[in-house]
C-alpha cells in the first residue's frame, strides 16, 4: 500500500513538473516580449517626453517612433542596454548617439520613487519617468502620489543639473504643495544621477557612432 501511494505521489509530482514546464515554456518568450516593450515605451517616454503616441516603425523592427496628436512622427529612436535594469544608451536613425537614459531610486515619504531620466549628449534633460501606483510607488496618496503629474514631470525638460533643485533649495523647479518630501527625492535623485552618468555620456561623445 505504501510503494502504490509512494508511485503515485511520483507520478503526480512528475506530470506537475512537466506541465508547469511545458506551460513555462510556452508563456516566458511572451513574458519577455512584453516586457521589453513596455521599457521601450518608457525610453520613449523619457527621450520625448511630449509625444502622444510611440510605436514601433512600419519599416525597421527596433526603431521607437513618437507621434504627435495628428499622428505626424516628431522623434525616433533606438535604444541598446548598457548596464541591465539602469542604463540605456539612445540612438537616432542613423546610428549617431542621441544620449542616454538612466535609472535612480531616490527615498522619498513613503519609500524609494523609481525613476527614469533621459539625458542628452549635452547633459540637458530630456525628461523623466517617475513609478505609478500600480507599479508600487508608496507616497502619500493626493499628495507624494503627484510625483506622477505631467506638470511636475515636465518642469524638469531642458534643465542642467545646477538647476535640478527645488526652488526653495536654490534650483528651479516648483515642489508639489504638501509633498516637499516627494518632490525634494525626486529633485535630488534626478541631480544625483546626472553627477554619476555625466562623466559616461561625455567619454560617449568622444567616440564614433556605431555600425
């Protein structure tokens, strides 16, 4: 009775690892595929932060193209992974280096606020791209939470980073009223991680586009 009970069990435990397997297989290159899509979007995000729309180019598998409201193409771009999970380095349609996109995890209120910042080769911001909610950002709801607004994100386009400090602490950009906490991270953070990616992008600048 027990080596039935002992055969059966192997018997399930075999067929449930091999239909896990199986269904592993099936769903991870999809997992992947929608993953890497989805960073795209953000690096687009980040590289032109006013389009309305991005998508993949009709013509070339890995070229990202931002559209405006009409649908005209107002930016392309091509991206190639640096350093997995923080740096990208960004490209136009000829291969000529854009600049780069990077991310910091500054602490805010509630927790660290993911953030996703795009630098051009002239160390002017491009545009940043802070967590949402949903993807486990934690400050205060109706007040940290506007970390994510559009006019909060967008004050930081075309800033040096002398100037990414909040106004009060001697920078530029406007603090969310009540949130000091979140704005003041994220400022901090963006300011940080130009410091530590300048030296990069300007070693970038000195070398021939690529192949």
């Amino acid at each position: 009775m027990k080596l039935k009970m002992i055969l059966l069990l192997t018997c399930v435990c075999a067929v449930s690892a091999f239909l896990l397997a199986w269904v592993y297989g099936i769903t991870e290159p999809k997992i992947r595929q929608d993953i890497a899509k989805k960073t795209n979007l953000y690096l687009m995000e980040v590289a032109f932060p006013k389009g309305e729309e991005y998508k993949l180019s009709d013509k070339d598998t890995i070229l990202w193209v931002a559209c405006d409201s009409a649908g005209k193409i107002v930016g392309s771009a091509k991206f190639e992974l640096t350093i997995p999970g923080t740096l990208w380095t960004i490209f136009d349609t000829t291969q000529n280096k854009m600049g780069i996109a990077f991310k910091v995890w500054p602490k805010g209120y509630g927790g660290a606020i993911e953030t996703l910042v795009g630098l051009g080769m002239d160390t002017v911001l491009t545009g940043i791209r802070t967590v949402t909610p949903a993807e486990g950002l934690r400050e205060t709801p109706g007040l940290g939470i506007k970390v994510t607004a559009l006019w909060f994100k967008h004050q930081f386009i075309g800033k040096k980073e002398q100037d990414v400090l909040l106004k009060k602490d001697g920078g530029a950009l406007d603090a969310i009223t009540a949130a000091t906490i979140s704005s003041r991270a994220v400022a901090k953070g963006v300011q940080k991680g130009i410091s530590e990616y300048k030296e990069y992008l300007s070693s970038q600048a000195t070398e021939l586009p690529s192949d």
